[in-house]
C-alpha cells in the first residue's frame, strides 16, 4: 500500500511536522508503523485499525513516549493519506483532533 502525507495549501505536512516533535525512539516507531503499512497494508502487525466515522478512520500504536494515533483514509485499494497525528491522552478521540482530521479529509476529497 501506498502512503501519502496530507499537505497543507502552502505545502507543510503537519503529520511530519508532528514527528519531529517526537523524541528518537517515538519517530523509530512512526517510521515502523509507515514501513509496517507498506509493506503489509491493512494486515500490518502491532497496531490497530478503528473506524472513527465514515471514511475517516484511525491507526493505534503505542511506543516508549506514549499511546499515539494517525487519522488516515484510504482513497482507493492502495493509497493511504496520513491526515492527523496526536498523542492519545484521553480514553475518546478529542474532538479538537478529530475536527482537524475531519476537515482535511474534506479538503482531500474537494
């Protein structure tokens, strides 16, 4: 599977822009997961896949730094777009993050 960043208008990634915040260890494991996706695609092994609504759905790995999760969707079979990136902190998805993965997966499709 392919996977692909959501870029900005001005062109920033915000998901890159959010790894390198990380410490070495937590980026070792977001390259991990990316690697894992490609390789295997939605049967990747240590993380997990969850619907969040509709189209928009999330990837759940936990790393040294804490638990994280990726908003993503899937265009067609084999392209994924990396929409969101947060560290988890709460049991749901706040509704801050998923307001900003729900309004790049509109930008997506427009």
């Amino acid at each position: 599977m392919k996977v692909l960043f959501y870029k900005t208008a001005s062109g920033r990634s915000p998901v890159e822009d959010f790894m390198k915040t990380l410490s070495t260890a937590d980026q070792g494991r977001f390259r991990d997961v990316y690697e894992g996706i490609t390789e295997y695609g939605l049967e990747c092994p240590r993380v997990i896949f969850r619907q969040l609504s509709g189209k928009l759905w999330e990837i759940k790995f936990n790393s040294e730094g804490g638990k994280y999760r990726i908003a993503y969707l899937v265009v067609d079979k084999e392209l994924m777009i990396w929409l969101h990136a947060f560290k988890k902190a709460t049991q749901r998805t706040p509704h801050n993050d998923l307001a900003v993965a729900e309004k790049r997966m509109a930008e997506v499709f427009s």
